[in-house]
C-alpha cells in the first residue's frame, strides 16, 4: 500500500504544536517509501524543532518566509503549490485551522494552502480543551465541508499531562492514511460535480415552496465518486445531511443559486450529477412582509426557475451529464423523453411518491434504472450507498467510451474519415 507513496511529491507543513518533533518521523518514513517530500514551517514551528532537521531528513531546503526575494526566485510560492501532489500539514495547530478557516495568506502555509489545487490534509494536534472548544470544532466542520481531508487527533496522554482527545496521530497512520489518498480509483483523475437536495422558493420571509428530497442519494453518490478517485463538488441544497468527507460542498438555497453555482463550476468538471430535486417553479415576486390571512383565496404567481441540466449540457457539451428523473407514474418514458429533450448521456430513473414503497424520497433504499442511447440497466431496491456504488461503476465505465466516440466524430468531421485505431 505505500508503494503508492513512491515518486509523489508531498507538502509537508509543520505548524507551532508540541508535537512538531513528530512530523521530522514522519518525513523519514515518507522518504523510505520513496516520497518526495518539501517542508513549510510557520515561524511558531521553527520555535518547536530546527529547520535543519527538517532539511537533513527531508533531502531539500525547507521553507519558511513568503515575503523573501530570494527563497521566492528559488521556487515562487505558486510554483511550491504546483509542484505537490498533496499537502499534509502535520502538526495543525488551532490558530492554523482558524487561519485556514479565514482564508488569510499572511504567511507563506496559508498562501500555499490557497493556491493549491491538489488534496489538502490536516493532522490537528492541540491540548483536548483547545480541540473540544467551540470555535476549533466550528473551523473544523467548515474546512471539511470545503474538501479538506482531517487525520485523527487521537485520545490519550497529553504533553500538558492531561488525558484526552487531542494526540497527533502516529506518523505511521499518518503515512498509511496519506497512501490511501493515491489509490487507484474507477474514476481516478476525474473532476465531478453533483446537485442534492431539493430547492427551497421563497413566497414572503416565513414562507417557501420545496419538496420532500432528502438529498441522500447524491450525498452517497457524492461519496461514492470521491470512493472511486475522483475529486468531488456538491451543490447542495437544503438538507440535514452531514458534508461528505473529502467533498467540497457549496451551500445554496434557491434553483438560481444553483444554477449560478453549477455554471461556476463546469469548466473544471468531467462528469456532471444532477440529483436535486430543483424547483419547477418559483414565486414571481417574493413579498417584502409575510403574507396576511386576509382573503379567502389566495392566488400565486409562479415564474419558471432555470433547468439547470440542460443548460449545463448546452453550455458545456463535453462535460459527461447524468440526469435523475423523479416520476410518480410512467417512469421509462419520462425518462426517455428526458434523455433526447435535454441532450444528456444518461438518466437514472426512480419512482417517487406513494407507489415507490420503501424507495425514493427521504428513504434509505431506491432502485434506478439507468438509461442511455444505447441501453438500460435496472439496478434493484438496495440501500443508497449501494446503489451509489453501482451508479457510480456505470459512469465509470461508460465515460470513456464516450470520451473515445466525441474524439472519433471530431475526427471523422476534420479530416472526413474515421480514424486508424
Ligand atoms: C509549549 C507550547 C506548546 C504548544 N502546543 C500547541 C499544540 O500542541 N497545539 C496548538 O494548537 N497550539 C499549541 N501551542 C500554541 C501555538 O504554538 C500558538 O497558537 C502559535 O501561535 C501557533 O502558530 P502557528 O499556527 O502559526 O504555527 C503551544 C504553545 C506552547 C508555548
């Protein structure tokens, strides 16, 4: 497993934690498996453990200032970004989660974790007060809900002498952990974007229009991508769920700001899920006071809310687009219809509402039926994590022979042949 480690190029940053002394251990052991590895210390740091030790074991100047011409004409901070294949930040400190919680770049740690655009992984280790407090656990949710990926703390004696949770984790678990990152996945390399959850349309400032999606199924397809390799987004809108681990989750409300976030995305996007249940329709005017029980009937007008699907198919013709139809009857032809209407690579179709039984909305289970131009797969009523998994297997799959058939027919359209395979 840590032969997976071999020949990657790991960002080690060392924060000011009383287990600083830790991360020269685990430098040595990612060398052995054959890593390469650049250290980055934060001034605190420096006051723990020596930029030497750092420098012996790790085989490479370490690197300690932003604002220095020299270190910067050596190798720019950009450029320290670009190079790793992931950067583990092992100790974290608290002030470093709340930093990275901020988005500050005042120091050279936090302007590489910005401008990184390759797995983050953080390793807290901090006194158990400090890491049960409030403040730290609130920066920890927000930076897991943004993709971060979190390494423990463990529980046990502390070097305060208290007991607690709040241990850096072993720098053998450590290294274990980060192999797992670089596991060769279905959909390994790949960029994929979802939509869970339904759409909330506000009427006045009590009162909206929604419906009863839980957002399961595209938080288990959400996991179930990144399981496969891929680096996952999720757009996600209202929904009791907690953010998958290693998924960057971008909160919304409305079908337009999810539509706005979406088409934000698609151009660093591969494959495209589109899971939510968003509103057909929203109010036209949404009312500045909440609504008075006055009349005795009361009449709304709705407007159309952008069908963010088609758009995105429209706009983005190469991006892979997967389209779930939710029908109360009729299911298959809904979901052909669906298929040539909006010009999509695939619709997962499920049966809602009271004729679903224990499927679709709000349940733990659902059965799809895949449907393509070329074919159609019923996976049976399984939890959704299964059938996550198996959605999941299909994309992957039959992706690449899409990829190959646009290559072809771009081709054939250029030189007016089929290519020689
Ligand atoms: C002896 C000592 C040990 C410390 N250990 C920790 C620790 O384990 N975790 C932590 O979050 N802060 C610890 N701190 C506090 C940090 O060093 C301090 O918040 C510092 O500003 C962190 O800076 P940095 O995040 O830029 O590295 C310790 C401070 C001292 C004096």
């Amino acid at each position: 497993m840590l032969e997976r480690l071999a020949n990657k190029r790991i960002l080690l940053g060392v924060t000011g934690s009383i287990a600083a002394y830790k991360a020269a251990e685990i430098v040595r052991r990612l060398r052995e498996t054959g890593t390469e590895v650049r250290v980055v210390m934060t001034r605190a740091a420096t006051e723990f453990v020596t930029p030497m030790t750092f420098q012996a074991l790790s085989g490479n100047p370490v690197h300690l200032e932003l604002l220095d011409a020299q270190a910067e004409a050596a190798m720019g901070h950009i450029e320290l970004a670009r190079w790793a294949d992931a950067i583990l930040v092992a100790p974290a400190s608290a002030n470093f989660l709340a930093r990275l919680r901020e988005g500050r770049a005042d120091d050279l740690l936090g302007a590489l974790c910005l401008a990184k655009d390759v797995p983050l992984i953080l390793a807290p280790a901090m006194n158990n007060r400090m890491w049960r407090d409030h403040a730290t656990q609130d920066n920890l949710q927000t930076l897991k809900s943004r993709g971060v990926l979190v390494f423990g703390p463990d529980e046990g004696s502390q070097a305060c002498g208290e007991t607690g949770t709040g241990r850096l984790q072993e720098p053998s678990n450590i290294v274990a952990q980060l192999a797992d990152i670089f596991k060769g996945g279905a959909l390994d390399g790949l960029r994929v974007l979802l939509t869970a959850g339904p759409t909330q349309e506000a009427i006045d400032p009590v009162r909206y229009i929604s419906n009863h999606s839980s957002g399961k199924m595209g938080y288990a397809l959400a996991t179930a991508a990144m399981e496969a390799g891929a680096r996952v987004t999720l757009v996600s809108g209202p929904v009791s769920l907690a953010p998958p681990a290693g998924v960057q989750v971008i909160p919304v409300t409305t079908a337009v700001q999810m539509a706005k976030a979406v088409m934000a995305q698609l151009n660093a996007t591969d494959i495209f899920i589109a899971t939510a249940a968003v509103a057909d329709y929203r109010p036209a005017e949404v009312a500045d006071e909440k609504i008075k029980k006055s009349a005795e009937n009361l009449t709304l007008n709705l407007t159309r809310n952008p069908d963010i699907l088609r758009t995105a198919k429209q706009t983005m013709p190469g991006v892979y687009c997967v389209g779930f139809a939710a029908e109360t009857t009729d299911v298959m032809n809904h979901a052909r219809a669906k298929l040539t209407d909006k010009g999509v690579e695939m619709i997962a179709a499920n049966l809602v509402g009271t004729a679903a039984g224990d499927s679709g909305f709000g349940s733990d289970n659902n059965t799809l039926i895949l449907c393509t131009r070329e074919s159609e797969v019923t996976l049976p009523l399984a939890p959704k994590n299964k059938i996550a998994r198996e959605v999941i297997t299909h994309v992957a799959r039959l992706y690449p022979l899409w990829r190959q058939t646009r290559k072809d027919s771009a081709q054939i359209l250029r030189f007016g042949k089929p290519p020689i395979s």
